[in-house]
C-alpha cells in the first residue's frame, strides 16, 4: 500500500489530506516524493515562523536531544528558563506556563480565570462569534460554531458568546459576574477578521466598569507574524492574559501561558500541571525561533512583506470586484474574501506549486514564514492572478 493507502486503513479520519507525499522540507519550499517543488505560504498554519529545516532551529533540537529529550517536571531544566526569559523579556508579562499545545493552553487560561473569578465572586466567560480556540472541551465550550460543537455537548456552563465586533451585543452580554473574556484579536480560523478599533475601545472601557480579564488567544497571531509580537498591540487593548502556540515550538508541539505575578499565584502547586509541557526540546527549538526572529529583524520583514502582498491582493480586488469582497489582516496574516467557494483557487495555485490554505469556506489564507521575500509574494500573486482569471471565465 502506499502511504495515502495506509493512512486510509489505519488512521482515524479526522483531516482531509492533500493529495500530495511530501519528503522534505527547506526554506520557504516543500518537495514532494514524485520531485515536484511547492512554494508553502501557509506554512504549517502559522507554525513553521522560519521556514523548513532552519538550521538554527536544527541544531537546537539536536543539542537539546543529546542531553535529554524529557525531564520531569519536577525538575529545574535550562531550555524552560531560557524560553521563559525570552518570553517575559519580549511580552511584557510576568510569568509563564508551559503546555503542550494551543488547545491546552486555553484549557489552563479558563482555570486560572475561574480561579481569579472565585476570588471576586465572578463566574461567567464570555466569548464570540466565529472565533476558534481549540478542539478540547472547554475550548469547544467557548466557541458557537456547529460545524465543531456538534455532537458533542454539554459544555462548560456559565460561558455566554456575544456577536464579533458588536459593540452594544458586548455591551449587553458583560457585566458583574463576567469573569473573563477571551477574543482572538484577529480571527484565525474563523476568516482573518481583525476587532475594530471601535470594538476595541468598548472592550477596555467595559472592563475598567466591570473589572473582568482579558484572555488574549495568539496562537495563530502571536510571535511576530502580524509584524508586532503580539496582534493586540495593533490596538488600544491591554490583556491580563495571554495563550500561545504554534510558532514558539519551532514545529514541535509547545504552548504557553503568560500573565502577571498576581495572577500566576493563584495557581499554587498540585493546582495544574502537565506531564509533556514545557518539553526541553521544544523549548530550546523555540529559544532558536525567537532569537532568530529578533535578532534578524523578522517582524520588520513581516511588516514590510505583509504590506507588499496586501498592497498586491488590493490590486486583484480591483480586477475582479466580482470573486473579491475584501483583503484583512496585518503583517503576514491576511486574508482574501471571495464572493464563492475557496478550496477550487487552493487547488489550482496547488497545481501551480503554490500552497495556500481557505478557511471559512470562501477565505483565502495567506501565513507564509517570516522569512518570505519579495520574489515569493510576486509569485504567489502573480499565480493567483492567473487563477482568478480563470474563474472569473465561468
């Protein structure tokens, strides 16, 4: 059997697999086992920030692997400080928790939420419309979409969803006993949709009334990839909170949770933990990643590329007002808003060599790694012109 065959036969089936056998990776490119060259420009959902084969990345791993490759938390272990200590230097937080992935992290945010909302006699979170925080219960119990709640209920109670930049339906839904509120600053998932400035106001002032937290979910956005560390700095937004993923393992699986003191100390010890979080080879790929991305000046570069790429899709709005409705986002982290169904453009820039990714359905996502360059952009949008072309005929 080859291996599309045996994924078939022995794996649950849960993803729609491309219909591609990748053998390597480098750089910005991915090959294929027949030999055929692809231009990655979702890059393994926001995870892979430098591309395929880093060698700084490689050799960290490689490093860390040949001292140990797991250590109980019941240990002190150098890659988890390091880490640590850039996070904290680069964030503006105080402490940070280590899981194992995105959806874990979320999971300890609404405990530590509950565990402050105790203190203040505040039970309720609240979330939004179209968002997406993860495929575990309590991150399931945050969000409102059938298409990955159906099934399988209940959920988490006292957790209230309000309409995604609807400033009166927020206004409306908080209150008192609101607890904490979790919001992706720009939704990944759910379509590359930024809050308003508008929106953003209205949060920070509904919370210097009620006094609730605010849950920054940066799994997608975070570490960079909008052309500041974090998305919520491109607003007027002060989180409590922060969860992390995707990028900050180097493509092994890492995530983490970032607060003030204060807040870090109502989780004492026993209260949570995890076996795997914090892996040492994980953090020392992720030590790689950010020093990587600073010290090279990559948000810079994502900023600037952002800016060319979008400037490039603006133009293809304009040459098909009726395929595109919209381009959104920040840095490398944009999206393309089509009039109809995603996934036949995907398919074509894939017979390209050009891979993209659709989200919610007729959104076009663009995450390429943060080391992309001009001559990726113009190919990626040169492509895509020839693509719309071509759909605009039926």
């Amino acid at each position: 059997m080859n291996r599309h065959e045996r994924d078939d036969a022995y794996l649950f089936h849960t993803y729609k697999r491309l219909p591609l056998d990748i053998e390597r990776g480098e750089g910005l490119y991915l090959y294929s086992a027949g030999g055929n060259r692809y231009l990655d420009m979702f890059s393994g959902l926001a995870v892979n920030a430098l591309g395929y084969n880093h060698p700084r990345v490689v050799r960290a791993i490689c490093r860390q692997a040949e001292r140990y490759t797991h250590l109980s938390n019941y240990f002190v272990q150098e890659p988890q400080l390091q880490l640590a200590e850039l996070l904290v230097k680069h964030s503006g937080f105080d402490r940070v928790f280590f899981a194992n992935s995105g959806t874990e992290a979320v999971e300890g945010a609404i405990k530590l939420s509950r565990k402050w909302g105790a203190t203040q006699k505040k039970t309720v979170l609240h979330s939004f419309t179209n968002a997406f925080h993860g495929r575990t219960m309590g991150a399931l119990s945050l969000m409102d979409r059938p298409k990955y709640r159906e099934g399988f209920g209940p959920f988490l109670g006292n957790v209230t969803v309000s309409e995604y930049n609807n400033a009166d339906a927020l206004r409306s839904a908080v209150g008192k006993h609101t607890a904490g509120v979790v919001l992706e600053f720009i939704q990944g998932e759910g379509g590359i949709r930024p809050v308003t400035p508008a929106f953003a106001d209205a949060l920070r002032k509904l919370k210097g009334k009620f006094g609730f937290l605010i849950i920054a979910d940066e799994i997608q956005s975070g570490v960079g990839r909008t052309g500041k560390f974090f998305a919520f700095q491109h607003f007027d937004a002060a989180p409590d909170i922060v969860v992390l993923a995707k990028p900050i393992g180097g493509g092994l699986p890492l995530g983490a949770i970032l607060s003030s003191t204060t807040i870090a100390a109502l989780l004492e010890p026993g209260t949570h933990g995890t076996t795997f979080g914090g892996n040492p080879v994980a953090c020392a790929a992720g030590t790689a990643v950010i020093n990587e991305i600073m010290e090279q000046q990559l948000m810079r570069n994502a900023a600037a590329m952002g800016g060319l790429m979008k400037e490039r899709l603006l133009a293809l709005q304009k040459l098909f007002p009726k395929l595109i409705t919209e381009v959104r986002g920040f840095g490398l982290m944009l999206g393309l808003q089509l009039t109809v169904d995603g996934e036949p453009a995907v398919a074509a820039m894939r017979e390209r060599g050009i891979l993209i990714n659709c989200t919610d359905q007729t959104v076009l996502r663009f995450l390429p790694p943060l080391i992309v360059q001009t001559e990726h952009v113009n190919e990626t949008c040169d492509q895509l012109k020839e693509v719309l072309t071509e759909m605009s005929q039926f």
